[in-house]
C-alpha cells in the first residue's frame, strides 16, 4: 500500500499540523493567530417581512373595521383613530366617505343611540344625562352641533323630569343624616353635573324630600354638619 503513494507530493501543510487544520476547516486566520469570530447565526426567512408592504388603504380599512366592532362612532372618532395610525389624509377621506356611503358610519344615528343609552328615559342605562350633558359629549365627539340640537329636540321634557325623579330617588339614603337645606344643595348639584337646569332640579329636589321618609332630618340640630 506504500508505494501506491510515493509519487504523490507532499502536502502544503506537511510537517505543521495547524496549517491542516486551517485548510480543513477554512480558517482564514492561523491557528497562531487570534481566535476567529463564530459564524453569525442564520437569520430564518420571515415570509411576511421579506413580502411586499401592506397595502396602507387595506390598513386602514381594518382599523375602522375593529372600531367599528362593537358599537357605532362617529366620522370625527374614526378619522383621528387612522390619523394616530399615521394612515394618509386622503386615503382616510376616500375610506371614511365610502363607509357613510354604505351607512357604517352615520352621525345622526349614532348620535340618536347615544341619546337613547345615556339620556333620559325608559331606556337610559344608568346616566340619564340631561340635553345639556349630551349635547357637550355629542359635540367632543365631533358631531356637528346643527344635528346636536336636532336630536335633542326629541328629547321628551316629561322623560328628561322623571330621569331626574329617579337620580334624587337613588341618592336620597346619601343625605338621610343631614338637613334639608344640605340635602337640596347636595343633591341639586348632583343634578347639575348631570346637565340638569336649576328650575327643574330645585322643583324635583323639593317635591322628592317632602315626600320622603326623612322624619326630623330638617332639624340641623339632630345631625352632624355638613362637611
């Protein structure tokens, strides 16, 4: 078996191990050297990266889309969501049109539902704000005011007085301890803040302490003061 293999020459890196390393293994250094730098590691080829861009009006349509899961807003909402998404004024626009176009976006609808849920009447689900309230919160909304004030039209004055019955009625327990003139001035306010006039929430206040329970809470002297 020797002498198959006398006329072969040498190799390069006869008599020096290390240059057979490096030639096994491709070490561009030699092994006398630095040690070489590991291999960076493959990256795995991410198919949604490496594709083409999303189609930005496509984007946009599945932002509204989510928004609009749920329940209905306004043209106002819908456009400042795309506009933090950073999507295009125009493509935007373009969107926000077609979908009143098909009636996903409808202010006046949305804000009748509005009125309906938070305002007065048999159906309010817990608020019962007056006009004034849902006129504020319509209009932070962006609806315009003009529709504003032809929803609230609707808005029946009987339903708006027995709401604010019902608001008096719940709070009556808070002011059971205090006298008249605290219990009205407490509870007017609360009517206040819920958008309520002055004439109506003093006229309801007075009506329902007078007809409550309140056996001689209208003696200060019975009870602590007012904080």
């Amino acid at each position: 078996m020797g002498d198959l293999h006398e006329d072969r020459p040498p190799p390069d890196w006869a008599g020096d191990v290390s240059l057979g390393v490096d030639a096994w293994t491709q070490r561009e250094e030699p092994a006398s050297g630095p040690p070489a730098a590991p291999p960076a590691p493959a990256v795995p080829p991410d198919p949604v990266a490496d594709g083409p861009e999303a189609d930005p009006e496509s984007v946009a349509r599945t932002i509204l889309l989510d928004q609009l899961t749920g329940r209905a807003r306004s043209r106002k909402e819908l456009a400042d969501k795309l506009a933090a998404k950073l999507v295009p004024d125009e493509i935007a626009t373009r969107l926000l049109d077609r979908f009143e176009e098909v009636g996903l976006v409808d202010d006046e609808a949305f804000a009748r539902a509005w009125v309906a849920a938070r305002g007065p009447g048999e159906h309010a689900t817990g608020r019962r704000l007056a006009p004034r309230a849902l006129a504020q919160e319509l209009r932070r909304k962006g609806v315009d005011d003009t529709l504003v004030k032809e929803v609230l039209e609707d808005v029946d004055p009987d339903d708006e007085e027995q709401s604010a019955r019902v608001l008096v009625r719940k709070k009556l327990r808070s002011v059971a301890r205090v006298d008249d003139t605290t219990a009205t001035r407490r509870l007017v306010g609360m009517l206040a803040r819920k958008g309520y006039g002055s004439s109506l929430a003093f006229s309801v206040v007075r009506e329902e302490l007078a007809a409550s329970d309140r056996g001689s809470a209208d003696d200060p002297a019975d009870h602590p003061a007012d904080d």
